[in-house]
C-alpha cells in the first residue's frame, strides 16, 4: 500500500479495510446490518440503516472522526418499501444539518444475504494526524 494512505483494517481475513484515509479524506467501506455474530440486524431498511450508522460512527472514530466530518454517502437499497424512512434516520444520525451530499441507488441484491440496505462513507478529516 502507498505510504500516503493509512488502512483501518477489519478483524479476521478480510480481504478489504473498513476504511482507508488518503490525505484528508477517509474513504469507508460499504456496511450492511451485520452483527458481530455475522447476523442482519433489523427487519426493514430503517432498521438496518440505524444499526449500519452506528458501525459508521465506530469505524470513524477508530480515525479520530465523526458523524459530522462525513461529507458523503452513498446508499444502495434492494427495495423502496420503507425508503423513505431512512430520511428520518439520516435526521437522527446527522442531526439538523448540514447533511452530507448523498446518493441513493437500488439494486438488485446485495452480496450479504438479508441485507436491504448498504452504505459507504467519505469523511473530510482535514489536517488531523
């Protein structure tokens, strides 16, 4: 990996980091609702979205961020049956504003099976170390 970049790895064998910074932005993995035990947690897409942002916030924090450096998401959703719920979680999550540009794509099916939602980050971590 380029000395530039820094890798915030994922336990066990994966194969990809949770998140990699490349100067002042941290790119993060995209993250389904799956628990430590490999689980999908939460039964519709606000659900999952709640439980998805707080691996996010973890993830973030993991690299001295926040919710409120994440300057960008991209959501990629199997259904439109309770999409728009997620707006009411993105409010929870990001508070009252300025909210992160945003991207929401439907797709057929996700890699994890059960999964309705997955969501990949950018965070702006500026000139922290």
């Amino acid at each position: 990996m380029n000395p530039e970049l820094h890798a915030y790895p994922l336990p066990g064998r994966s194969t990809f980091s949770a998140a990699v910074r490349a100067g002042p932005l941290l790119f993060v993995s995209g993250m389904t609702a799956v628990d430590e035990q490999r689980r999908i947690v939460g039964d519709d897409l606000a659900g999952q979205a709640r439980f998805i942002y707080g691996k996010l916030a973890a993830v973030l924090a993991q690299a001295g961020a926040t919710l409120a450096d994440v300057i960008e998401t991209v959501e990629y959703v199997t259904t439109f049956d309770g999409y728009d719920k997620t707006a009411d979680v993105r409010r929870e999550v990001f508070g009252g504003g300025p909210y992160p540009a945003a991207t929401g794509v439907k797709v057929s099916e996700l890699v994890r099976p059960g999964a309705l939602i997955e969501i990949r980050a950018t965070a702006w971590l500026g000139n922290r170390a």
